[in-house]
C-alpha cells in the first residue's frame, strides 16, 4: 500500500535527515500492534462504539496514553 510506504518509510527517513525532531508516523501507534495498551498511544472507542462500555467504566478502559 502506498499510503503505508510514505508514512512508515518515506517520512522518516526524510525527517531524519534534515530535522533533529523525532516522527512519530500516527495516531495511534504502537509499535507492532496498534492495541498495544504499554507501548504508544491508542484511541479508546469502547464507550461509545466497539463494545459500548457504561461512560463509568473509562478509567478501566485505559492505555498508555489515550488520544
């Protein structure tokens, strides 16, 4: 897919060549899987869609980083 190759190749090698700053290719991200709850970020759907959580249940629902 093209779209993978810009942004998990292309980007990063152009943004460590010319810049000092760390890319970080998207959000989510972790690593090699996505719902990787220790590593990156992650979206946390489950309130409102996916398994529709109670809202009450959102501090058990977390990451290590929510966005």
């Amino acid at each position: 897919m093209i779209s993978r190759q810009i942004y998990e190749v292309i980007l990063p090698e152009v943004v460590e060549r010319l810049s000092t700053i760390f890319y970080h290719r998207s959000s989510p991200y972790g690593g090699v899987d996505t719902k990787d709850k220790t590593v990156g970020d992650l979206h946390q759907w489950n309130v409102w869609h996916g398994t529709q959580e109670p809202w009450a249940n959102w501090d058990i629902l977390k990451g290590r980083f929510v966005s």
